[in-house]
C-alpha cells in the first residue's frame, strides 16, 4: 500500500475507535508518543516503589507491613507491564532502563519527594494513586492496544491501593489528636503535587492535542485534575481535615469546585532533576541495577546453556 493509503487507514481506525496493534502500520510520531508515555508511565512505576519500601519495616503493625509489601510488590508488576507494552514499538527494555538510569528519562515528578512519617503512606495511597486512578481508567480506552489491555489490570490494583492508602488516613484522622496532625500535615504536603500530576495545564503542555487526536489521551490534563478535586473534596471533609487551599470554593455556576493556583515553577523545577529526592532516587536505582547485574547475567548464561543443550 502507498504511504497515503495506509495513513487513511490508520486514520479511519482510530475514528472508529479500533485499536492500533503493534503489526499495524502507524505514523512515526504516534509511534514515538506512545513510547515517551508508556515508557515515562513504566519508570514511575518503578521509582515509584523507592518512597514506600522504605517504610515496610517500619509500619505500625503485621497487617500494615503485609498490606505495604503486597503494594510495593504491584508496583513492580505494573512496571513490567509497562515495559513489554513498550517494547512492541520497537525500544528494548535494556534501552529504556538506561535511560531511566543515566537520567535522561522522565517520570512523574510526584515521586521526587519525601516520605517523612507513616501518614505519608497513607497520604500516597489516597491522594498519588487517587490521581493516578482518575487518569489510568481513561486510559483503559486508549488507542494503542497493548497499552489498553495493561491498563485494565493496573487499575484495578491502584484501586485498592487507593482505598488502602484511605484507611490508613481514617485510622489516623480518627486516632489520637496527635495522630490528626500528622495526618493533616500529611495532606498539606502531599496535595499540591498530587495535583501537579495531572501535568502542565492545557495550553501549556506541548502533547497534549496531539495525544487527544490519536486518542492516546482521552481527557485533557485540566479536566483529570478538575475530576479529582471534585471527588477528592468529600473525602477530605469526612476525614475533618482541610485542603492547604485558601481559595478553595464551590462554584454553583460551573458545578465544581474553583482551586488556588498551582506553583508551576516548583513542578518544572522537580521535572527538570532539581526536586527534594531527585538525586536519591536515581542513586537508589542505579545501585539496585548494579546489585542486580549477576542475576541479569547467570540468567543469561541458564537460557544460553539450555538453548545449547536443546540444540
């Protein structure tokens, strides 16, 4: 087929919402977008798992280590999903690590910041799965086909992670007046980012149209993130706390909540390598990747042995 057929029919499948499987003839640049995100959504997965598993031997009881480990163990899963759903765009797992590792990769900047106190964890597993909930169920009808059908059973794990991270914030909202604190402070360091998640507002972010045309988003960054402030208000109201947000109000009008502007600077600045943890959590990768090298190559040599014996 010549070049213009095939993008008419590429164009035709995605108007009829068929998906686009990786044998199928694509442009180059969806190509090369689907690989940024799938990529950048596999690393956050992955460094994602660094600001709770330091907290496993440390939670408060059996059940919270068991319930944490059990999370951070997901996390991992989610991640080599991600990464074999890249792969079939032609970017081996080897590639896409190295770049994670040498920092030339990115991955959201939430996971850059620290986990101070136990109601950390509770506060990543509300508000940082909450938001990453609302953005992944809309990505379950994303239009590149490997992508999709990962994100069904993603999301459903980040599911009980979100409800997880909830109770722990109940058992501390409701617990002792210091315990309250904890939780709020929790809250007011945590809300913010969270809402930096979503990414830069629509008309500042550069993929943004582009990735809706494709269908590869399917609701913009300014709307995911009205979504969960929306939903995110009763909860915050029934646990008796309250949002670091003095412009916080119902707007009868546009039937949502308006919310105070977002620090974007401290967003690119987190982005671009300079945030709280940024250092750390590339150390931490690089030393478990390093750490991890002889199980990578005695591997190797067992799937060279048995080919050999094979043969």
């Amino acid at each position: 087929m010549e070049q213009d057929d095939l993008q008419r029919l590429f164009d035709s499948k995605i108007e009829q919402e068929i998906r686009i499987e990786p044998k199928d003839w694509m442009p180059e640049a969806y190509r090369k977008t689907n690989l940024r995100q799938i990529s950048q959504h596999a690393h956050s997965e992955i460094v994602g798992m660094l600001p709770e598993a330091n907290w496993i031997t440390r939670a408060p009881s059996l059940r919270r280590k068991v319930a944490l480990l059990a999370k951070v163990q997901d996390e991992a899963g989610h991640g080599l999903y991600l990464y074999s759903a890249a792969e079939t765009l032609g970017t081996s797992r080897d590639e896409m690590m190295d770049d994670l590792n040498s920092g030339k990769a990115k991955y959201s900047s939430i996971f850059n910041y620290p986990t101070l106190n136990w109601a950390d964890i509770g506060a990543i597993g509300w508000l940082v799965d909450g938001a990453a909930i609302t953005n992944q169920v809309a990505l379950c009808r994303t239009s590149y086909g490997p992508y999709a059908r990962a994100m069904v059973r993603i999301c459903k794990e980040e599911s009980f992670h979100q409800r997880q991270g909830y109770e722990i914030m109940m058992s501390m909202a409701f617990g002792t007046p210091e315990q309250k604190q904890m939780a709020q402070d929790a809250l007011n360091r945590w809300w913010w980012p969270a809402l930096m998640m979503f990414g830069p507002n629509d008309s500042e972010s550069v993929h943004s149209q582009q990735s809706l045309d494709w269908k590869i988003k399917r609701v913009s960054n300014d709307d995911l993130r009205q979504e969960f402030v929306d939903k995110s208000i009763p909860q915050v109201e029934y646990l008796g706390l309250t949002l670091p947000d003095a412009e916080l109000k119902w707007n009868e009008e546009r039937g949502h909540y308006d919310f105070g502007p977002i620090d974007w600077e401290e967003f690119y600045r987190v982005v671009s390598g300079n945030g709280p943890c940024n250092k750390e959590r590339l150390e931490a990768r690089n030393k478990a990747h390093n750490d991890g090298a002889w199980v990578r190559e005695a591997a190797l040599a067992f799937a060279e042995k048995r080919q050999i014996n094979v043969a």
